[in-house]
C-alpha cells in the first residue's frame, strides 16, 4: 500500500465553531421580574466545554 498523506486526518484539535476557538460565548444577562437585558458578559462554552476545541463526537 502506498502511504497516506496527512491531508487525508483532519488536524487534532479543530477550532470550535461556536465560540471560534475562545472557549467563551457572549452571555445576554437579564434582571428583574420584566427580564431586562442589562449586557453581556462571556460565558463558558458548552459545545467544547470550555477548551476552545471542536467536539470530536
Ligand atoms: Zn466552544
């Protein structure tokens, strides 16, 4: 067989795709009863659990 090159792997840690690769996403914050959005603040990326990877799933 004749060998493979690597541009048949995908690289080992793709960028996430929902927070570009920060591992934050910006969160809308709401307060009182009438859910006021008062700002934005970073939040924890839950598609790649912070570490700024694609899922490999
Ligand atoms: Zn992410």
């Amino acid at each position: 067989m004749a060998p493979r090159t690597q541009a048949a792997r995908k690289p080992a840690s793709a960028e996430c795709p929902v927070c570009k690769g920060t591992g934050e996403v910006p969160i809308t914050v709401r307060v009182g009863r009438r859910r006021r959005a008062v700002g934005q603040q970073n939040g924890y990326c839950l598609t790649c659990f912070g570490t700024g990877e694609a899922p490999t799933d």
